[in-house]
C-alpha cells in the first residue's frame, strides 16, 4: 500500500499548483524509494525513461517552420480566411474540424493533425477570427480567448482520441490483442475491436460537437457580460489593458495602438513562468 | 535506411544550437540557465542513443534529467524578446503572401501521411525506407524539414537564421514544459516497477460487488478512467484493469463478448487520458504552444465531454457486449 504515496504526491502536487516538474521529480524518487529501488536504480530508471518516451519531445522540430511562417503572417491569413466565410461561428468550425479529426484517424491519418501541426498555425486563430466577428471585429478579452483557444486544442484532442480506435493497426488495439491474445492464450481479432470502437466515436461526436455548438451561446452570453463591466471595448477598459501591455513588456512600446492581442501574449509570459 | 535515432540527433542538434544562442541573448535575464537547460536537454537527446540501445550507462542520463528539472522546476529559465515583426508587419505580409502561406503548413501533415501510408511499405534491397515501427515520427521530421525548404521557398527567404530564431522564440515561450511529457513518461515506468498497478489491481478485487453486472461495468470502466487519470496512459491501466476485474468478472464470469469488453474499456481509459494533467503531450503541451494563462485550460474544455462519454462507454458494454 506503501507505493500509492508516490500517487498522492502527484495529486497534491498538481492539486495545490506547484511547478510540474518539481511534483513529478519528487514523486519519481519517492516512489521509488518506497518500491525498495536503490539511489542507482532511480537514477537508471530516470534515464532509461528518458530515452524510450524521446519521441514525444520530436514536434520540436515543426517549430522553426511554424515560427517562420507565424512572422509572415500565417495566423493573420487563417483569420482572414475564416473572415470571409460568414456564417461560421466558433462553435460550428470547431465542429467541422471535429469530425474531420476524428474520419481522417478513424482511417490512419492521425498525423494530420496535432497540436504543432494544425492548432496553434491554423485551428487555433481561425475559432478565433469567428469569435471575433461575432465581438464586432473587436479582439477578445482575455478569459473568452483562452476558452476558444481551450477548445480549439479539446477539439483536437477528442476527435483523435474517438477516431483512431477504428483504425486497425493503431497502437492501443495492438495492445488489447498483444496482451489478451498472449496472456490468456486465445484470439482476438484487430478488427472487430476496431468496429467495437465505432459506436463510441458516433457518441463522441453527437457529445462534443453539440457541446462545441453550445459554446456559441457560451462566448456571447461572456462577451455581452464583459461589455457590460468594462464598456464597449474602445474606451477606459481598452486604455487599462494598454496601459497594462507597455508594463509587461519593452517591445510592445513600439507597437501601434491596434490592439490584436497576440503579440502582448507571447511577451507576457503565459506557459510554464506564469503559471507558478 | 532512414533511422529514427537520426532524427533525436536532428533535434538535439536543434536544442543545442538554439542554446547557444540563447547564452549570448543579453535580452533574456536568465540567459546562462535557459542555456544550461536547453544544452543538457540537447546532449541527452544524442546520448540517449547509446542509453537505448544499452552501450552506455542510463546514471548519467538520469543526473542530467534531475539536473533540468532544477533548473526549470526552481525558475532559472526565461526568455527574451524576440526580434520579429509586429501585429501591423504581419498583416501587410500576409495580404502579400495570400493563402501561399498554408503551403508550408500542409506540408507537414501531408508529407507524414504519405510517409506512414505510402513510404512505410518501400524497401531497397530488401531494407526499409524508413525504420520499422518509427513510420509517423520520420513522418513528421521529413514533413517538417520539407515544409521548412518550402516555406523558405514561397517566402523567399534565403538565411537559415531566421526561421532557427523563430522556433527559438516559441521554444522559449513554452519553456520547460516541453520536457513535462518525457518526465510523466519516465514517472509511469517508475510507478510500474514500484508495483502501483498491482495494489490498484488489489484493492479493485476488494470493492467489486458479487455478480451484479452494471456495477462490474461500472467499475472496469471507471477504474481504467481512473487509473489512466493517475498514471497518464491507458495502456499502462488496461492490463492491471482487464487482469482484476475485465477478464476473470466480465468475460469468464459474466460470460461477455471479449472484443466488444476490451475495445471500449480501452475507449473509457481515453475519458481518463482527456481530463489528467499526467498526458502532458495531449493536455498541458497545447496549453503551452497556444500560450494560455491557465495551464489547465484544455483539461477544463474537454472534461465534461470526458464524463459524459465514460458514461456512454458503460452503457456500451452493458446493453451491447453481453
């Protein structure tokens, strides 16, 4: 019973906010403390970790071509783009990419997309530029950004998680047959756990896409309720959050007085620094 | 034969160049630690090679991991400020350059499609094109080198450096987070050879009702949801949660349909694998390419959908797999 602290640490950890890697270090070692592994075999499972899980760390190398494409203009272009399709919501764009997501995993395609690949360049800023239509071409205020910028990245998620199990050679049917097949000694076969899987991702996507329609609802409701406590966007709150930006950062002194948003965001330090 | 070790070396070299630039960026306060981390994660990522295929010792790998995840778990990393454009530069650059700029963009996914599809079944003298099993990685280095070439193309751009600062700057702005997914693979191996899955697996057994078949549902469900939430993988859940309660209750006991049992009950895992901060690639990743204040954005987006489908995965088996 022991072991589970190693568990508890974890959840404390992520519960009370402390700096992730700080909360899983700690666990490692305390975990393995407890399971009687030695200081040398801590050290050697920390390593060996390492360098089997290296391929989740390789999108790394999307970067400088994102970033390239980012300085030209890609965000600006997806907005655009979705400017000019009118009777796109947030909601219904997600929705679209959802069930894309999930019929091209469904059929082994699930490096279509990603996080890298298609959020943050295209998925990302297009449910963006839908909002913002529906804001009067306004930018967002921050808590409505990061909800679409949430979903934006949930759609993603989901439609991968409950399209790819239709596909046969993916790896967690592999597993079920691997393990099944070989401990109990019988035979299982890929393919009828991957139409198994079929109804779920039918759910999945009557769930998700009607909560992704519902969202539309969501934005206007706090849109309409952060025009009321802060004005209409172009007077004292639009000043404050000015002024707030020139504190953050030196660049953004530079910047005209449009306000975008995004370029403030990168320099205001969001991910790991400020969330401590 | 394309070797996925190629492509670790790729990115190391990546890791330690943009840290070498990094040590001379006056802009950045905590220019030597944000340095010091990205380097020793640079050298890792080509001396897990030898880590991995069991030439070199595993030790000295695993100081340097304690060693990064001081340096960014105490806050000895930090960024500077990007020499870019600006919000107004952008949009002037992208009414020049039109829908051109999703050329590169696609590139990526469609260069990993055809190389997981198509690529994967070539061989050369009765070798494979790429390494067997690593299909969707090489996809994407392949697609990313390509897309990059092409996007230096479309865009006329001739000097290397500017797309290298570029990525440096998002690297930066997502900082140590890009390790978390690593570390939370490295914390599931631990937990394993501590032996948490048999004690879940122990005290499943202990609270499992006698022959009422919704609550045995219910339980290999939830359990693999929650097994998954605290190791961060449904993989590692499935075979402590098919072993207690799937197997010997559902199938042998209950007499269910093996396939329709395990191919959901997997499907529940993945509710789990949607609302734990523990699959940082597929969570708090995202959260910190898009840039979000709240680290746990995408978790709170995806789980009332998460509970509402372990829903449906339990009435699944219960109506249909029986």
């Amino acid at each position: 019973m022991v072991v589970l602290l190693g568990v508890v640490v974890v959840v404390l950890g992520f519960a009370t906010r402390r700096n992730p890697l700080l909360v899983v270090g700690v666990a490692g070692i305390a975990t393995g403390l407890l399971g009687e592994l030695s200081p040398a075999e801590i050290l050697r499972a920390f390593g060996d970790g390492f360098a089997s899980s290296r391929s989740v760390t390789i999108f790394a190398i999307t970067l400088p071509v994102i970033g390239l494409l980012e300085r030209n203009g890609l965000q600006q272009q997806a907005r655009t783009l979705i400017g000019k399709l009118g009777g796109l919501t947030t909601g219904r764009f997600l929705m679209l990419y959802l069930a894309l997501r999930q019929l091209t995993a469904a059929f082994g395609l699930q490096s279509i997309g990603g996080p890298a690949q298609s959020v943050r360049p295209m998925i990302a800023p297009m449910a963006e530029a839908a909002a913002e239509r529906r804001n009067g071409g306004r930018p967002l205020p921050e808590p409505v950004r990061e909800k679409v910028r949430s979903h934006s990245s949930g759609a993603d998620t989901v439609g991968l998680f409950f399209g790819e199990d239709c596909f046969l050679a993916i790896g967690s049917i592999l597993l079920i047959t691997g393990f099944v097949n070989s401990t109990y000694d019988t035979h299982l076969e890929p393919l009828s756990l991957a139409l198994w899987a079929v109804p779920t991702a039918v759910c999945a996507f009557l769930v998700h896409g009607a909560r992704l329609l519902r969202l539309d609802g969501t934005l206007e409701r706090e849109l309409a309720a952060y025009e009321a406590a802060h004005g209409t966007g172009n007077g004292a709150g639009h000043a404050a959050r000015d002024a707030a930006r020139i504190s953050l950062t030196k660049d953004a002194a530079t910047r005209t007085g449009t306000d975008t948003g995004r370029g403030a965001d990168r320099a205001s330090g969001t991910t790991g620094e400020g969330a401590e | 034969m394309i070797r996925s070790e190629w492509f670790f070396w790729l990115v190391g070299a990546v890791f330690l160049i943009m840290a070498a630039q990094m040590a001379g960026d006056r802009t950045n306060p905590k220019r030597h630690g944000s340095a010091a981390f990205w380097g020793l994660l640079g050298v890792a990522f080509v001396y897990s090679s030898w880590v991995a295929d069991g030439s070199a010792p595993a030790e000295p790998l695993g100081v340097a991991v304690l060693v990064m995840i001081c340096l960014g778990g105490f806050g000895f990393t930090g960024k500077g400020v990007p020499r870019t454009t600006d919000d107004r530069e952008r949009t002037e650059l992208a009414a020049r350059w039109g829908n051109r700029l999703f050329v590169p963009a696609l590139t990526i996914p469609l260069v990993a499609v055809v190389c997981s599809v198509l690529v994967a079944k070539w061989s050369i003298g009765g070798e494979p094109v790429l390494e067997d099993g690593s299909e969707t990685i090489l996809g994407l280095g392949i697609g990313a080198l390509i897309a990059l070439g092409v996007g230096m193309w479309v865009l006329r751009e001739r000097s290397p450096s500017v797309p290298v600062h570029a990525g440096r700057s998002l690297l930066e702005s997502m900082g140590w987070a890009l390790l978390l997914p690593q570390l939370l693979a490295v914390l599931g191996a631990i937990f394993q050879t501590a032996g948490v899955g048999t004690q879940v697996g122990r005290i499943t057994e202990e609270v499992l009702p006698d022959g009422q078949r919704l609550a045995a549902v219910a339980l290999y469900c939830v359990g693999m949801a929650v097994f998954t939430i605290i190791m961060g993988n449904a993989f590692a859940a499935f075979p402590v949660m098919t072993a207690a309660v799937g197997w010997p209750v559902l199938l042998v006991q209950m007499d269910g349909s093996p396939a329709g049992v395990m191919a959901v009950g997997m499907l529940a895992g993945f509710c789990g694998t949607l609302v734990t901060p523990m699959a940082a690639n597929f969570n708090l990743v995202p959260a910190a390419l898009l840039e979000l204040k709240d680290q746990y954005g995408p978790i709170k987006a995806q789980a009332p959908t998460a509970a509402a489908m372990l829903g449906c995965n339990i009435a699944i088996i219960y109506f249909f797999a029986f």
